[in-house]
C-alpha cells in the first residue's frame, strides 16, 4: 500500500511555516527549480545530496504547503503551489525569491 502524501489546505498554510521552510538556503533553491518547471522528480533538483537529506527538506517544504507531491510509478513529483500561496500571501514568495537570487549573484 503506498502512503499519500499530507497538503495542509490553502487555509492552513501558515506565514510562519513558509518563513521557516524558506529560512533554508536549500530549500529556497529547490522552490526556485520547481518555480521554473511544471512538476520535476526530487532527484533532479538535489543532485549533490543524500536521499535522506533530500527528504527531509522536500517534507518540510510540503508541510509548510509550498509544494504538492504526488506518487507517479516509482517517482515523486513536485510542484510549486505559487498560486495558492500568492492568494494566501500576495507578494511573499516573489518577494523572497528576488532576494534569494540576488544573494546567489553576489556569492
């Protein structure tokens, strides 16, 4: 039997919960892959990490509601929920994304 996935609804999401998943520079890289493809395996976007380490941040982006897993075969899919969290939080995560790329520039 496979497990389903846990999505807080758009009503759960907290400030708090997307503030802290995003406080992770590892994390802010993974929602900026995901921001720029529909749907992409976890595999592809941590290449240089362990599996377990890859799980544990893509868990706490999908607790946070940032993301939608979904079992397709053998693979996870992942996808950004930019239009539930821009209607929950206008602006926040375009906001916090320019700042991630421009540190990454300046690094």
């Amino acid at each position: 039997m496979t497990k389903s996935f846990h999505h807080p609804s758009p009503q759960e999401i907290t400030v708090d919960a997307v503030l802290y998943a995003l406080s992770d520079p590892a994390r802010r890289n993974i929602v900026a892959k995901l921001g720029t493809k529909n749907g992409i395996n976890c595999s592809k976007t941590c290449q240089s990490m362990a599996p377990s380490t890859i799980s544990f941040h893509y868990r706490i982006l999908r607790d946070a509601g940032l993301i939608k897993s979904e079992k397709k075969g053998v693979e996870v899919i992942n996808t950004l929920r930019k239009s539930e969290i821009d209607k929950r939080f206008p602006g926040l995560l375009q906001t916090i994304m320019r700042h991630h790329r421009t540190a990454k520039t300046q690094e």
